[in-house]
C-alpha cells in the first residue's frame, strides 16, 4: 500500500463495523463479488466440460485462478493508484476497501437467528440460519440451531473479517481484491463433488494457502476476546477440521464458551460425518448470546492490531 495510505486499513474496519453495506444499495450498484461470481461461472461454463480430462479441467482451474487474481490485482492497483495522498485520499480508498469486509453483515445474520430463538420461534430460527450454513435445517432442534450459527459465526469471523484485513493491511486494494476474488472461487468451484474436484482444485487450495496465517490469527483472537479461554481446545481439536483452517476459529469458539460444535450434520438428506470440537455440553441461547459477544470484542482487538501495525509502519515512513 502507498505510504499515504497506511492508515485506510484500520479506518476501512471502523467503517464497515458502523455502517456496513448500505441498504439497497446493490440494487443500484451490485456488490463486486456478484461481478466476481458471474465471472467465475462464465469460466466454469466455458472450461469445465465434462468430455475434458481430468488434467485439463485442472489446468483450466488454474488458469481461471490466475485470471481472477491477476485481474483483481489489476483494479486494486488501478484504483489505489488513483488517489495520491491526504484525508481524502485514505477517506476514498477505506470507503472502497469497506466492500471486501463483513464484520456488521455477519453480526447482523447471527442477530436474524438469536432474534426469533429468544421469541421462541424456531421456524424463523432455522429459515434464518439456513441463510448462513449449507445443511440441511429443517430437523434442527434449538441446540442445532445454536450450534449452527456459532460454527458460522467462527468460521466467518476468519473468511470475512481477519483474512480480508489482513490481506488488506499488507497489500492494500490489490491484496484484498485478490483475497475475495479467490474466497469467492473457492466458494462456488472448491468443492470435492466429481463435477468441480479438478476444475476447483487451484481455488481450494489457493484459499487454504491466502487463510492459513489468518485462521490461526482469528482463533488466538477469538481465545484473547473471551479472557484467554479456549487455547487448549484449539491446540487440541483444530486440526480435526477437514480443511487446514476452518477447524481453528471454531475449536477456540468452542473452548471459549465451553461447549460442543461440529459433529454429524445432514446435507441434501445425507447425513455427514463430521469431527466435533470441545468436550462441552451443546450449545444453547445464553452460548449465542456469549459468542456474538466475543465475536464483538475479537473484531475491537483485530481493529487494534491493524491499527497499531499501520501506525507503526506509517511512522517508518516520516
């Protein structure tokens, strides 16, 4: 990032923490992962063809791969470079980093869930934690449900908020661009499913090398925001996670509030077996409640620390 500009990073965080993604907005104007997704859909519809082997839809992955970064860096760079120095400068390049973050909208659907479990309505729990999870919800009891959104919280917390930061603290717009570009790959193509196992192999692995360090950066925050608890579970249960990140911020989730998260859950009607994390009793409304409160101190300390390293390297600059 240009040395005026140390300081868009910890302003873009308090910003989209404020006020978040404007309401109705992307009827206007469409959040620039949509015009990530329907690239990455166009790419998949051209490449992954079923008569293609298997190294060819991997080779075309990888080239789909390098297109979304490259052209993500390309715009990063193309608007970063657009804005020389001063408040206003930093004020426009925050504003633009803001859509690449998500701390306000994650607090906001794990509150469309606590809502209605506190009025006793469980259909509109599960109709609202179906929005954030991909199992299957309509068997889910109040504990699953819980459940649910505090592994979504955890998991999010990382993928929408530390990982972004991060990238964006590092390498500005480009870094972060190229960080949502291949999240958002990863999401729609990094699938095991013989459909998307080769085309999807470059995003998947991609993502897990672009979170590696953030993940493990989001459990340690997690463990600090709820008064140092959780470091054993995480230490102990992370790597039982399927993917070489996720398992990080949920295990410390589940340490710090002393319950059980994962375990078996049902996809398309199937049930998964799936690694549980801590050695606590299942989740309930008070836990909810108690996560979204970590989550809330987790994203002060990841403002903190940006702050601070921004500020630090700013003051190398004079």
């Amino acid at each position: 990032m240009a040395e005026p500009l140390l300081l868009a990073p910890p302003l873009a965080l308090l910003i989209e923490a404020l006020v978040g993604y404007p309401q109705g907005l992307h009827k206007v104007l469409p959040h620039p992962v949509t015009w990530i997704g329907k690239a990455i859909e166009a790419m998949e519809r051209r490449w992954n063809q079923p008569e293609r082997t298997e190294i060819r839809r991997k080779e075309l992955g990888v080239v789909t791969v390098a297109i979304l970064v490259g052209a993500a860096i390309l715009v990063g760079s193309i608007l970063e470079a657009a804005f020389d120095s001063g408040l206003l400068a930093t004020l426009a390049v925050a504003l633009l980093a803001t859509l690449g973050l998500a701390q306000r909208s994650l607090h906001q659907h794990v509150m469309a869930v606590l809502d209605p479990l506190e009025g006793g309505d469980l259909p509109a729990a599960r109709e609202a934690v179906s929005r954030i999870v991909g199992r299957d919800v309509d068997d889910l009891d109040l504990h699953g449900v819980t459940a649910a959104a505090l592994e979504s919280l955890a998991e999010s917390f990382n993928d929408g908020v530390v990982a972004p930061a991060s990238w964006l603290t590092l390498f500005g717009l480009p870094g972060l661009f190229a960080y949502k570009a291949v999240n958002t790959a990863d999401s729609q193509i990094g699938h095991m499913e013989p459909r998307w196992r080769s085309f999807g192999w470059a995003a998947a692995k991609t993502d897990d090398v672009m979170n590696w360090v953030p993940a493990r950066l989001a459990g340690g925050l997690i463990c600090v925001a709820a008064g140092w608890k959780g470091w054993a579970t995480m230490r102990r249960d992370a790597r039982k996670h399927a993917s070489p990140n996720a398992g990080w911020p949920e295990a410390a989730m589940a340490g710090a509030l002393g319950v059980k998260l994962g375990g078996p859950a049902r996809y398309d009607g199937e049930t998964t077996e799936r690694p549980s994390f801590g050695d606590g009793r299942a989740p309930d409304l008070t836990d909810l409640r108690r996560g979204l409160r970590i989550y809330r101190r987790a994203c002060a300390l990841l403002w903190l620390l940006v702050t601070l390293l921004c500020l630090g390297g700013w003051r190398l600059t004079q």
